[in-house]
C-alpha cells in the first residue's frame, strides 16, 4: 500500500547511514574523494545522494549515482523519488541503455556505468556533474574499473582548469576497501551497520542437483519456521527461476492442506519491472513469501523481512577465453567473499539462517574474492571506447590491469572488425571505428549495422540487432506447450533463429492491436516494444551517419550474409558425432533446445549468436549459412583454408 510521508521519513531516519549524515556532508565538503564502505542494506545507494541534494550539492551540476545493473539503476531511482516526493524523471531519474528518464530538472540521477562511460566519450570532463558515486564498486564490473580512471582525471582536469570541483563518492559492499583506498590515495570510512546473527547450515554430502536439494530445504523450512519468516533462494538465472516457482507453486497447491499457502516472487534482469517491484511487497500474514532472486539479490538491491537463505552457490557469469576467443555464459561457483554476503542478507531485520546446498569442505575450495570482470571478459568494447577518448589502454591508469594477452588480442580483433589501425604500434580508430564507437552496442552489432546498406538489408538487419539487445521475446507456457509450439512455429524460417527472429518482430512492428497479438501467439510484449524502442534509437544513429536505409524485401540471404561480417568468430561446423566445432574456437557444443533446429535438422555450417556453457556447452541462436559465402564476405578469414579443405 501507499505509505504516508511520515512512515517514509522514518524509515530513512532508521537506517544505518542516517546517524552519519552530518559526518558524510562534512567529509564530502571537504574532500575530492570519498571512499564508504557499509553492509548492504544500510541505506548507501538511496541516501546518500538525496542527503548531498538536500545540502545543496547538487546546485550547479547533477548527482550522479552509477549502478553496474540496469535494473538496480531503476528499482533505485523509483524508490528515492517516492522518498522525495517527486514523480520519477523530475528530481530523480534514471538512464540505462536506450531508455532515459530525466528531465531538464533532474538533480539525482541513477544511471548504469556503461551510459556514463559512454557520456564520458562526449565530455571526458563530465560537466554536467557535481558529484559522480561510483556505486557497487566490489562488484569490480568492467565499466565501473574504467570510470574509476576516467573519474580521477576528470577531476584532475577540473583542478587544473579552474573549474567546478568533481566530488567523487566510490561507495561498496564490505570487501576489499584496500585496493580502492590505495588508487585514489585516500583513507576509507567504514559505516557501522546493525546486523543479525545467522546461522550457518551446510549440507552434509555433495548435492548432485543442487535445485533439487533447494526444494528440499524449503520445504522442510515451511513446514517448520514462523510464516512470518520470508526466505529468499538465490539461483543462477531465468529459466531456473521461472522453473522453480511453478515447482513450489504446485507443490503448494498439492499440499494445500497440510501447508500454508506460498506468495513466490521471481527476481531477475529480465523480468518486466512492475514484476520487479512485487516482491518488496509484503505478504498476507497466513502465507509465506519467497523470493527466488539472481546474483542481483546478492547486494544490488534489498528486499525488507528475509529471515531465511537458501544459497546454491552458483552464479551465471560472463566469461572470455582468450585461447578459443570465445565470450561465454557460464555458470560457476560463487566466491567465499560472495557466499559471505548471500548469507547476510538473512540478517537484516532479526536474527537469521543461512542454508547452503554446498558443504562446508566444497565452499573451502571456493575462490576467496570473485575475479574482476576485466580480468576475465572480452574487453574489446572497452578498448575501442577508451581509443574513442584517445586512450590507449595500454597506458590506462587501471585499478587492475587486464594482461598484455587480453588487450592483444582485443587489439587483434577491433582490427580485424576494421575498427583500428597500428594496433601494435601506435593504435588508432579508423573512421569506421569512430563510428562504431556512435552504437551503445558491442563493436561485433555495430559493424554488422555499419555494414548492412552494402548488403542492401539495412532495414532487415535494423530490426535483427534490437531483437538480439533485448530479451527473450517467446513465451515458452508449460500449461499451454502445444498452444504456445503452434502459434511460434508460423514464424519459424528454414534457416534458423536469426530469420525467425526478424520473422517475428517485422510481424509485431505491423500490428497494431499488439498485446492481443502477443497475447495470442504466446510472445512477450514487453519485451518486443523494448525492442522497438531500440530499433528506432538505432535507426536516428544510421540516419546521422547518412547510411542508406534500403530492404532485401524477402532476400533474406542478404541478411545471413551480412551477419558473417560481424559474427566470424561465431562460425561452427558439423563433425560426425552431430556436435558442432567452431571454426576460431575449437570448441565443441550443441544446438540449443530453444532453437528452431534442435531435434529437427542440422545444418553444414552455422552461424550463432553465443557459446552457453553449462554442463554441457550449447551455441545459442543458430542459422544455417553457406559455406562459399566465406570466402565471398570474409576473403581475409584466417580459418578459410580449412574450411575449404573439410568442403573438398
Ligand atoms: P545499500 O545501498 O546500503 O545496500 P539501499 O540504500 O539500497 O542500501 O537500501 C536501504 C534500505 O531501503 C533497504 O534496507 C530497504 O529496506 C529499503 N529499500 C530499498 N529499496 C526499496 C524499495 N524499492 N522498496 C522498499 N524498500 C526499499
Ligand atoms: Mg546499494
């Protein structure tokens, strides 16, 4: 329900950070940089900024507050407007990829890492910034390691130049305040947080399905603590989540006479965002809540009455290996750092219990910190923006630096995509790299956007690489499977997921009654007006550089081949055995279940969008291509002779 401005204000007033407000203010005035580190939950990322506007630190420039995570960026603005009484993109608002809500008079704005390193590219100063908090900086994100360079010498800069102080706030969960500390040479302030005792349980042998050991434990939970207790699951990704809750729900509904009643909430990235927001809501007092959240539960964003973890230990990541120069989703374990902090989040209110599906000697074999993105994903992106603002990485003042390998081979690459020159001389953007760099898209999306007017499918490829930015956009309904295959397969195209997928969206952007038409052919509406705001922000950019807007019409070919261009790293080829091998990689998987292949038909050659490793490694997103086109796109692919000797 809606709370009464007094309630708001006590709340803000209970919260750890408020008994230091004067401190913060006053340490804030007198320093460049300020270095806070405080249990999560203690009120860092939604009070802070609002005690700096309320004392006039937002008057000649914006505050703005970086979150690795699009959907922390707008859970948080949404509840510090509430807190300010204001209608979100007034005072406060938010800016994530492709979606801004601000206005003229925002003063408090939440904002990802990777829009404000990409404003960095317009104005390396910031100016339109007073203060700048690098928020959630352990979860050491890629974006946020390179701000935290480009921060120091926008401050730097502004010294030297007389002009307006860059309050730099670098605010973080309790881990590795050190490292930080020494980077900006300043001494770190710790804020006292009240927490809980929580009991730790492990479980006695090694689990081998860890979901199914969840399900136990909750089970057993239920049926034994206080209804009042709300238990909160951290698993690895969507299709898990989803996957659970329909177990609980109809494990509930079973039992119905014996149980209480379950309210199970999902939380994910993906998850439209008034879904998102249910799960602060509390529950009916005869039912038990559960929320069953990703990593982004572990210190994005807190929920209110959890008394109970149950903890898997996983963590889906993204993962880069330079040896086959694969990007990869992987799901691996947590680090100890991390599984400390899934279990804290049982002891915010009261105290707690922590229920691990790992024994106590796996969680010991645990790394001990969680390794920083940059040292383990494809930076090819982040060189080419750092060359946008005339940095060679190679000199970059990193907080850890990626190894000479990693920045060779991103060198190699951004090359090899036309986007630099002298990568190992004196690098330097070609002008097809400048424009590269005009795309908030990984540099692979924007030279097949680049490249798409002389393939003649501009148009096509347009609405190709929305649909690929945004999420899934098919509804897979368990109740209603059949229903669901039927109404997908009529946009299926023989050539596989790309097509299909482009099938599907140029078949939305001609509906007009759209979530009757979602509704009916089991897709997500959400997800694909997402999709069309994208292609509209993506085709004003192609305007701006003059590129031609011209149609392949049903030449779909066009399209296939114009994909190559970018995704030739993403070749594979299939062996006897009917698993793939891909091309650059050498690695070996399969079609994803999701594909439009998988059971049916198996292609020669195929083109996917990325590598899934799990147990077994799936290539996402397949589409068949011809072989001969290679040679015909990519004369300089370096795998072609291969290639051609496997065609003899
Ligand atoms: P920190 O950044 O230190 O982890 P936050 O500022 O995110 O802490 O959260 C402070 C408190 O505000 C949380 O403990 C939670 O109780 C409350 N809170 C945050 N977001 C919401 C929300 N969307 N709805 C209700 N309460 C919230
Ligand atoms: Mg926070």
């Amino acid at each position: 329900g809606v709370q009464s401005k007094q309630q708001l204000e006590q709340q803000r007033q209970a919260l750890p950070v408020y008994k230091v407000r004067q401190r913060i203010i006053q340490e804030a005035r007198r320093n460049e940089t300020m270095l806070l580190m405080g249990e999560t939950g203690s009120g860092k990322t939604t009070q802070i900024p609002q005690f700096l506007y309320e004392s006039g630190f937002a008057q000649k420039g914006m505050i703005g507050i970086t979150q690795p995570r699009r959907v922390a960026a707008i859970t948080v603005a949404r509840r510090v407007a509430i807190e300010q009484g204001c209608r979100l993109g007034e005072t406060v608002g938010y800016t994530v990829r492709f979606e801004d809500c601000t206005s003229p008079q925002t003063r408090i704005r939440f904002l990802t890492d990777g829009c404000l390193l990409r404003e960095a590219i317009a104005d390396r100063l910031l100016r339109q910034y007073t203060v700048i908090m690098l928020d959630e900086a352990h979860e050491r994100t890629i974006n946020t390691d390179v701000l935290f360079g480009i921060v120091k010498e926008a401050q730097k800069q502004r010294r030297t130049r007389g002009l307006t102080p860059l309050k730099v706030i670098v605010t973080s969960a309790t881990m590795d305040i050190d490292h930080f500390g020494k980077y900006f040479n300043v001494r770190g302030m710790y804020l006292e947080g009240k927490t809980y005792p929580v009991k730790v349980m492990h479980v006695k042998e090694t689990q081998p399905d860890y979901l199914h050991s969840a399900l136990v434990t909750l089970f057993q939970l239920h049926r034994s603590d206080p209804i009042n207790h709300d238990v909160l699951i951290f698993l690895t990704g969507q299709e898990e989540i989803e996957a659970m809750a329909q177990q609980i729900r109809q494990i509930a509904k079973t039992h119905d006479n014996e149980l209480h009643p379950v309210r199970v909430f999902p939380l994910y990235a993906q998850l439209p965002q008034n879904k998102q927001l249910e799960c602060f809501l509390p529950a009916p007092s005869n039912a038990r809540k559960i929320v069953l959240a990703t990593n982004i539960a572990e210190t994005s964003v807190t929920i209110p009455g959890i008394r109970c973890i149950i903890d898997c230990g996983f963590v889906k990541q993204r993962v880069y290996n330079p040896n086959t120069g694969l990007d990869a989703l992987r799901i691996v374990r947590v680090s100890q750092a991390q599984a400390w902090q899934r279990c804290g989040r049982a002891g915010r209110d009261a105290p707690g219990t922590c229920y691990r599906t790992y024994t106590q000697a796996e969680m010991e074999s645990f790394e001990n910190m969680p390794k920083p993105e940059i040292l383990r994903s494809n930076i090819c992106s982040t060189v080419l923006q750092l060359l946008a603002l005339g940095i060679d990485c190679r000199t970059f003042d990193f907080l850890d630096r990626p190894t000479p390998e990693a920045v060779d081979d991103a060198y190699r690459k951004l090359e090899a995509l036309g986007a630099v020159r002298n990568p190992k001389t004196k690098p330097e953007l070609t002008t097809l790299g400048q424009e590269m760099t005009q795309f908030p898209l990984d540099p692979r999306y924007s030279k097949l956007l680049l490249s798409a007017s002389a393939f003649g499918c501009m148009e096509e490829m347009l609405s190709l690489v929305a649909v690929l930015s945004g999420e899934n956009v098919f509804i897979s309904s368990n109740e209603k499977r059949e229903l669901a295959t039927l109404a997908h397969a009529k946009f299926t195209s023989k050539y596989g997921d790309h097509l299909t997928l482009l099938n599907v969206f140029s078949a939305f952007l001609k509906t007009e009654k759209v979530k009757l038409w979602c509704h009916d052919n089991f897709l997500n509406t959400r997800n694909l007006t997402y999709a069309r705001e994208v292609r509209k922000q993506l085709e004003e950019i192609v305007e701006r550089l003059d590129l031609p807007l011209n149609s392949c019409g049903n030449n779909h070919d066009q399209v296939r081949k114009c994909l190559l261009i970018g995704l030739f790293d993403n070749i594979a080829e299939l062996q006897r055995d009917n698993t793939y091998l891909t091309i650059a990689g050498r690695q070996r998987a399969r079609i994803h279940p999701s594909s439009v292949f998988h059971g049916k038909y198996r292609p020669e050659y195929v083109i996917f969008t990325e590598i899934v490793l799990t147990e077994r490694n799936f290539l996402r997103q397949v589409t068949e291509i011809n072989p001969d086109w290679i040679a015909d796109v990519l004369p300089n692919y370096a795998h072609l002779n291969r290639i051609k000797s496997t065609l003899k």
